[in-house]
C-alpha cells in the first residue's frame, strides 16, 4: 500500500504557515489522491472544483508556492512543488515483488503441510483397532511392539479406579478360595461367605463401595474367628453377629421407671 508521505517540520515550515491549516488540510488530502491513483502528484481541476472551497484553497497552495498549475494528457489541474513521494512505476514494481512474496509463502506452507506426517490415524487404521484396544483394560505394551493387548482374564482381574458395590453374582477369585482354604480351615467358608455378601447387600453407606472385593473378603476372615457352638461345632463370628442384632430388633423397648 502507498504511503503519502509528510515532513516533520511541516508545521513550522514558513510556506505552511502562509498557507494556513484549511489549506494545508487540503494539501494533505489531495496528497493521499494521487499516490492512490498515480497520479504522480498531478491533482485534476474536477477533483478539486469537488471539494468544499475548493478553489479557494487552491489558491492559497500557489500562493505559498506549494502548488503550480498544469497540464496533464490534456485536463487541466495542479501539479505539487517538488514531488518527493514514490512514483507510480515504483509503486508498481514493489506491488508486484509483493505478490511474488506472498505467492512464495503460500506455496512454502502447502509443501511442509504434505511433508509432515499427520498425527490423525487414517480410516483403515481407525477400523483395524481391535475391540480391547477401545474398552477399559487395555495395556499397550511399550517393550514389544508386536504384543498389543493383555488377555481378556488379567483385563477382567484388574480392579477398577473406582469403588463400587459388591455385585450380585460376585464370588471371590480362585487364588482366593485357594488362600481361604489353607489358613481357615477351622470355617465354613461357605456360610462366611454368603454372611458377607448378605452384609454388604443390605448395608449403606460410603463404605460399601469397595475397589477390591476379594480383599474386603479377606479382611472379612481375619476377623472371623469363630465361637465354638453348644453341639461343639464353629459358629462363624459373622453369623454370630448377625443372629444377636436380629435379636435385638425383636425385643420390645424397655421403659425407664422411677422408683
């Protein structure tokens, strides 16, 4: 884009302070007409005789020497005292050494924009994924590129982020079985563990959300110690518990009397 362009010292210069501000104004402006239409500092009669006090201002200009008047391509104007601005044939070249740099930098971003890589993975890729690879318990394998996914028995063993409720149809992993076997002996296991599921299927509350259930039933035998019956036989601690609360809730409330 041209520039008209505008001594510093303008403002004090003696032929601008003949003139006055009205037709310095006017100056300025005219100035801004010929270097967007290349006129190279030609202003025709009919633009000014368009302006407010046209004329008048114009006057004003050749009286202080800023203005002269001329003839170009055979209309009638004024032409600016020693025209110092950009020709219209520079202005053209550098017009076009711009088009040629922008044109250079639109084809310098399309060329990396097909060098580089996507990081997007393409629609085949996208379909060959397998389903464990979109689902919770997929491990990607870092040291072997070739092994993709862990098997569906160790994604289904490890334990959510989460707490959650014992599930319905929960029972404790074989590996736990095994390890209740061996140091409970002296239980019925299967009696502690229907008491547990019992207890944390009718309990409420924060702390009936577990992330590890086979842990809790762990922890739930630990505690279980038995208390011998009066057949001899173990009754689990569990049991025991749950037969003395409903015991209570079956009693009638007890008044306070004053004697």
């Amino acid at each position: 884009m041209p520039w008209f362009k505008v001594d510093d010292a303008l403002h004090s210069h003696p032929k601008a302070i003949k003139a006055g501000d009205e037709a310095i104004g006017f100056w300025t402006r005219a100035g801004t007409f010929s270097m967007a239409y290349g006129t190279d500092g030609f202003i025709p009669e009919w633009w000014v005789k368009q302006q407010h006090r046209g004329m008048v201002k114009a006057k004003r200009l050749v009286e202080a020497t800023m203005w002269h008047a001329g003839v170009r391509d055979g209309e009638r104007g004024w032409m600016f005292h020693q025209w110092r601005q950009d020709s219209k044939a520079k202005i053209e070249v550098d017009r076009e050494k711009a088009r040629q740099r922008k044109a250079k930098q639109r084809e310098s971003q399309q060329e990396s924009q097909c060098d580089t890589p996507s990081d997007k993975p393409s629609d085949s890729q996208s379909d060959s994924q397998s389903d464990s690879e979109r689902t919770p318990g997929y491990i990607p394998n870092t040291q072997n590129p070739e092994v993709t996914e862990v098997t569906s028995e160790l994604a289904s063993q490890a334990p959510p982020k989460r707490g959650h409720r014992i599930p319905d149809d929960w029972q404790p992993r074989d590996s736990t079985k095994a390890w209740a076997a061996e140091r409970f002996a002296h239980l019925n296991l299967r009696e502690e563990l229907a008491a547990f599921k019992r207890h944390w299927e009718t309990n409420t509350g924060a702390n009936t959300r577990k992330l590890d259930w086979d842990k809790a039933f762990q922890n739930w035998l630990h505690n279980a110690k038995g208390t011998p019956s009066r057949n001899g036989n173990q009754v689990a601690t569990s049991d025991l518990r749950f037969a003395q609360a409903q015991a209570l809730k079956n009693q009638p409330p007890r008044r306070l009397e004053l004697g």
